[in-house]
C-alpha cells in the first residue's frame, strides 16, 4: 500500500496560493446593505438614517397611499433592504406581494429616502419596476402626495432581481437576467452550488458594492457570508444594454467567479476541496466535483451539487454533457486510467438515475495525464492538496 508523505507547513501553503490565482482587484466605491424579512438589519451600511424608521407607520402608510394612488392595491410588504446610500439619501428595495386575477406575485420597489430639515426620514421618490408598472394606472398627478413617482427596469433593479434569484436557488429566474451566454448558465450553476452546499446567502451588512456606472456599462460586487458568519466569498457581475432589442434591457453580460473561490476556499467541515467551476480553461469553464483517495464514491455534497446541476439541464433541455475523470499520481498509469473511468462513469450513472438522457453525456478517462495542481512541490516531496484537486470529474456543458 502506498503511503501519502507529510509536505511541511510552508509548502502546503504556497501549494495553496496556487488555488488562490483567481484572484481580483477589488475597487471599491460606497457600499449597501441588505436586511431580513419585514425588518431592517442591525448592521447598516448608513448611519445618516434610522433604519427603524422606514418601516414606521407613516413610511408604511406613505408607501401605500402612493400605490393606491397608481391603483396598486392589497399590497403587503415582504422585505426590505438598503441598496445603495450616498451622503444624501439611501435607496431601499421593498419587496411586496400583489394580489392578481392569477395569483400573488413578488414585485419590487425602489425608494429613495431623504432627511428633512427636522431630523425625519421621508420618501423622496419611488420607482416602480415594469413588471408592478404595468399593473398600474396613472394616477391622479405626477407627484401624489408630493412623491416624485415613476417607472424603471434601471441597472439597480436587474441585479436587485437577479441576487433573489440566486437566494431562491430559481436558476431560470436568474438565468433570464443575462444576455444568452452557456459559459454565463455553467458560473450560475457554480454560484447556487456554493450557496446550497455550503449554507451561504446575501450578506447582510454589505449585500452590494457599485465598483463603476456608465451610461451603457456598470459593475457590481456581491457579497455573501455563511450562515455562521465565518465564511465570506464574493464575486462581480458587469452589466450593459442590450440594444438588440427594441427597447434596450440592461442584461448580465460577465460574472467573475475569481474572487469568490480566492475569498472561500472550503467548507470547514469538509476533506474535499470546494471549488465548484474551473475557469479559463482552453475548452471553457467547467463544473468540477471531487474523490476521496482511490475513491469513485460520490460524496453527499457531490450528489448534491450533480442534483442542482440536473436542475439546470431541466431547465434547458437541448444541452449535452461531457464529463472528463481525472485521478492524482499516487498508483500505475493504468490503475488511474481506470480509476479516472470509474469516476465519470459514477457521476453519468447518477445523472441518468435522476432522469438525464443516456445519450446526452459522454465520459472520458484522463488518468494522471492532466494534473490540476502540482502532484508534487517544487522540492519533489508529496503535495497532499495538489492531489485532492487532481481526483476531480470535469463536467463541460455544451
């Protein structure tokens, strides 16, 4: 039996470092923040207002004339968060429900709260997404109750929407928020495997920060912690106006995983590694799931992060799958060959049990050929965490 040699301290670390080349620069510009439902965090990003204010009963009350006013009625507040502050004011999401001839709905909207001279908080203005506008009337003035009121699917309200989707694990919801990209399908997968398996959600604190904003362009930052708040991990998102139809939409055009997998690198409780997408890779991004040593044995979060993956194949049916297996060093060629066979085939035969198509997925077998992460340091010793990132099955969709 061969045995896995110990690599001192300092190698293990600069062995690690490699995993941490995903790494962006962060620029930072003002930040926001996010609460839980129907009440405002603790912790908020401005402290210019009193956060137990908004949900006051004047607010409230505000709120609801405004929408009565525009024939938006039996409506019920959800949650609400803040989004974005300057020295000013500060934006805060309300979600409400809407009651319809099919049903209730989430719709969001969007208030820009202003101190007064007195010290009060007050709503300065309110902005409607399209999807509660069009269920709106005019209403009786521009202004009611001397609100400035309009309707906007503005950059702010895309990625407002799409971070609920994420949260809800609703890959199709989120999905529609892009521009028709698979490498784009393939980091939505990645980002709801983290959330799901490893238990993390919006930040609460500082949910959001605004890196730039052009007329045709932004870049966002979003911030995610674990639900012991002992993990952080966040990654960006660019957006631009799709001008291909008629009226230009802003649309997710990039999201950079990098910095989430450099700011989160595993789950405590877990021997396996955690990077869930390997990037920039000449045949693309890819799904990555790992092995225990020797092992072709799904692990319980493997099989979770494969069922969140057949998730999304639901979601679009015409995609096909190859899936590549890959072993360390340790063992004869041909022992890893096969080793590497076994392991895709395990992750195809838990697929199709779960109702993908036998004909949509290919397996092959790499062996030790195609190391992720040195087998071995610099000065030739044993590189236990090289190895744990080389037992790894490889899933492209196509």
């Amino acid at each position: 039996m061969i045995s896995r040699e110990s690599s001192d301290r300092s190698d293990v670390f600069r062995s690690f470092g490699l995993v941490l080349f995903f790494s962006l620069l962060g620029l930072v510009t003002y930040s926001v923040a996010r609460s839980k439902p129907e009440k405002l965090p603790s912790k908020v990003s401005n402290e210019d207002i009193d956060k137990d204010e908004l949900l006051s009963n004047n607010i409230v009350a505000h709120l609801k004339g405004v929408l009565d006013d525009r024939g938006i009625k039996n409506t019920e507040i959800k949650e609400v968060y803040s989004l974005t502050k300057d020295n000013e004011s500060e934006k805060i999401s309300v979600s409400v429900t809407n009651e319809s001839a099919n049903g209730a709905s989430i719709e969001k909207i969007h208030l820009a709260l202003k101190k007064t001279p007195s010290g009060d908080t007050e709503i300065s203005e309110i902005k409607l997404s399209k999807k509660l506008s069009e269920k709106a009337t005019t209403g009786r003035s521009e202004k009611p109750f001397g609100v400035k009121t309009g309707y906007s699917d503005d950059v702010l309200f895309v990625v407002d929407y799409f971070i609920s989707a994420l949260r809800d694990l609703n890959y199709e919801s989120a999905i529609s928020y892009c521009l028709p990209d698979q490498s784009l399908v393939q980091k939505i997968a990645g980002l709801c495997i983290m959330i799901e398996t490893a238990d993390f959600k919006v930040s609460e604190e500082y949910p959001i920060e605004v890196l730039s904003t052009y007329e045709n362009s932004s870049i966002f930052r979003i911030n995610f912690h674990s639900l012991n708040h002992q993990k952080n991990f966040h990654f960006t998102i660019g957006l631009e106006l799709d001008y291909k139809v008629q009226n230009p939409l802003w649309k997710i055009s990039k999201i950079h995983l990098d910095e989430a997998f450099a700011s989160y690198f595993s789950p405590e409780d877990s021997k396996l590694p955690f990077v869930p997408i390997r990037t920039n890779l000449n045949e693309g991004d890819c799904l990555v799931v790992y092995f225990d040593f020797k092992s072709s044995e799904l692990s319980h979060r493997t099989q979770k992060q494969l069922l969140i993956l057949k998730n999304f194949l639901g979601v679009f049916n015409n995609n096909s799958l190859k899936i590549y297996g890959h072993a360390d060093e340790i063992g004869s060629q041909d022992f890893n060959m096969n080793l590497s066979i076994e392991r895709a085939t395990e992750v195809k035969k838990f697929l199709i049990s779960n109702g993908i198509e036998n004909s949509k997925i290919n397996i092959y077998g790499k062996g030790e050929s195609q190391e992720w992460l040195p087998n071995r340091l610099s000065s030739g010793t044993d590189n236990p965490i090289g190895r744990s990132y080389n037992r790894r099955v490889e899933i492209f969709v196509d």
